[in-house]
C-alpha cells in the first residue's frame, strides 16, 4: 500500500484506509460479529491500511474496533471517529460533542482520537454548528483528546459540497471527508484545489456505494439523470453507461470505482467500507495498480462532472 501526506496534518496515510459505516458497517448488517471483525482489521493492518474510520452512529462498529485493536501499537494506526452535531434538526446542546468524544474514547479503548469530524453537516445547519462546537473541539484537542479536527459533508444532499466550500476557508478544519466517485466526481472542481490551497487533509467516502455495485442501479441513475436534462441523452449509452466509458475496466467496477476514487494529488486516502476479508485485499490490490488510464478519466470527468447530484444510494 502506498502512503500519502494527509495534509497539514503531516500523517502519513495509506491510500486505502478502512470505513466502519455505509452499508456493510463491517459486515454487521449481514452479521459479522467480534470474531469477523477482528479479522478484517487484521488482515487490514498486515496489508499497511493504517486509517481506521468509526463514528458512534454506525451500529457497534466503535465497540467492536475497540476490541480488534487492544494490543494493537496506538501508532501504528490513524484512529477517526465523529461527533453527531445536529440531531433531528435541532443542534445539539454545549457539551454534548464532549460527552459523545468522552463515550467513543471508551468504546474504542483509546485515550486519543487522530481525528474527530463534526459528521454530516448539512449546508443549512453549518453555521450554528460551528459556532458552537468548534471551541469545544479546540477544548478537546488542547485536552489532548484529539490531534486534529476534520468535517465530513452529507453527500447525498449536498451535491454541490455547499458545507466544505464553507468551512474549508474558515481554517480550523485540518481534514474533510468528502463523497466523491466515478459518477459523482465534481469535487475535483469544488473541493480539491480548495483543500490542496489550504493544505487540508482529504479523505474520499462512498467511491462505490450501493449504486456502483449493481448495473441496474448505474442504468437507473443514468435514466434519471437524463431525463431530468443534467446528462445529454447522447453522452453515454443507456443500456450500459459505464461499459462505453470504462472499456475493459468496466469488467470490474469496483476496482475501477477505487482507482479513480484515489486518483488526484489532494487525495489522501480512500475509505472501504468493507466487513469482507476477500474484498479488502481485492481493493488493496486495485489501489496499488495506480490511477486508470487518462483518456478514461477524463472521459469520467467530462461525461459526470458536470451533474450536479450525488451518486449515494
Ligand atoms: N457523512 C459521513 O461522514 C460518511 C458517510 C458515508 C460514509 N462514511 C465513511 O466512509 C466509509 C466508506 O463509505 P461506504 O461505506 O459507503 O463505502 P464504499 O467503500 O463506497 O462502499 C461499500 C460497499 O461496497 C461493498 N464492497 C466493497 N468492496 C467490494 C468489492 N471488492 N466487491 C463487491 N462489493 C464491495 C461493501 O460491502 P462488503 O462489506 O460486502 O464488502 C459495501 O456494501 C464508510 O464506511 C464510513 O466510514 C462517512
């Protein structure tokens, strides 16, 4: 695995780190339990992935991490959990990020997280969420709590990444996690040259999801997105949009889904959402062949950048 610079914050970063939410949660929506995990974040470890990513909205996945990595080397691995900051649509009170670190430090059995996100924020809530819990993030870091402070967006709401083209230039977020895939790939335009400006961090979310899995949901999306008039008619085929653009490559999407994903220098890592041992290595492997060839991904970019959706289902 290859090792980037997240940013300012001078961590060096494997390219692929492993996400403990999405849909898989580790493997505990089909029923993964400590025994499945434990070897998921062995397997991750011996293969040089050293970002962990966990928020305590994802199921048990804090706990569960905990346990995997007791005994593990603290620096041997990037630990990052989250802060829920608005909870039906009501901000959450002073202290509540405090508590909420307090609680994920426990689970995890960690007396420091790398990096603590305000997770989710939406555009319309930015704002307040920062006016309020950014000096308790600072508390916390000056407490030796966290190193470093970060911000994930809602990508599927937020196609245009309205919160981290705000928050970016307020200067106190040393990492974003943005969504960003070969469907969806307008960060290129909106987030990375902010960031790499700023040297902030960047850590890329949902380069696969759900829809990047299945062909009907691909051919569905294309659809939808022609027939809304944000993808002229002609730009891809119907029947098999991806096959047109990715060549060969569209054999196995997945892989092709990291690679891009990983491919342009603000980039630090990629996060797989993975409970599965097989498509771990499988995704490792993808990351450490490179970027896709040019022509294919500028293609991506001019056929789907210029969509102002997110590809999150
Ligand atoms: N706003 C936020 O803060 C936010 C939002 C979303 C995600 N995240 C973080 O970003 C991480 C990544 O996002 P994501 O979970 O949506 O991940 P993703 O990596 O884009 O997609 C994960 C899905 O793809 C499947 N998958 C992965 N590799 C595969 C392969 N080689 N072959 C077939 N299926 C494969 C996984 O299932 P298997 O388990 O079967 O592999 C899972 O269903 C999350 O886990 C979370 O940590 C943060």
């Amino acid at each position: 695995v290859q090792y980037r610079r997240l940013g300012r914050t001078e961590l060096q970063v494997s390219a692929l780190g492993l996400g403990s939410g999405g849909r898989s949660r580790l493997g505990q929506t089909d029923g993964s339990g400590q025994a499945e995990i434990d070897a998921i974040v062995e397997r991750a470890l011996a293969l040089g992935v050293n970002v962990i990513d966990t928020a305590p909205a994802y199921a048990r996945s804090e706990e569960l991490l905990g346990g995997a990595l007791a005994g593990v080397d603290r620096g041997s691995y990037v630990l990052c959990t989250k802060f829920n900051p608005v909870v039906d649509e009501v901000v959450q009170p002073i202290g509540a990020l405090r508590a909420s670190l307090e609680t994920s430090l426990s689970r995890l059995r960690a007396d420091q997280v790398d990096v603590l996100y305000l997770h989710g924020v939406h555009p319309d809530w930015l704002d307040a969420v920062t006016e309020r819990f950014l000096p308790e993030l600072e508390q916390a870091r000056s407490d030796g709590l966290v190193k470093f402070i970060g911000i994930t967006e809602s990508f599927q709401y937020d196609y245009e990444h309205q919160t981290l083209r705000k928050a970016i230039p307020l200067g106190a977020f040393d990492v974003v996690m943005v969504g960003h895939n070969l469907l969806s790939p307008s960060p290129a335009d909106h987030v990375f040259p902010m960031a790499a400006d700023g040297d902030v961090g960047v850590v890329i979310m949902c380069a696969v999801r759900g829809v990047l899995l299945d062909p009907e949901r691909v051919r569905a999306v294309v659809r939808e997105w022609k027939d809304e008039g944000l993808l002229p008619t002609a730009s891809v085929p119907d029947e098999d949009p991806l096959g047109s653009v990715l060549q060969q490559y569209a054999n196995d999407v997945t892989s092709a889904a990291y690679r891009f994903a990983a491919d342009h220098s603000a980039v630090g890592t990629v996060l797989t959402g993975t409970g599965n041992v097989g498509h771990l290595e499988k995704n490792a492997a993808a990351i450490a062949e490179g970027p896709l060839p040019h022509d294919i991904v500028e293609k991506l970019y001019q056929v789907f950048g210029p969509v102002s959706r997110s590809a999150a289902y």
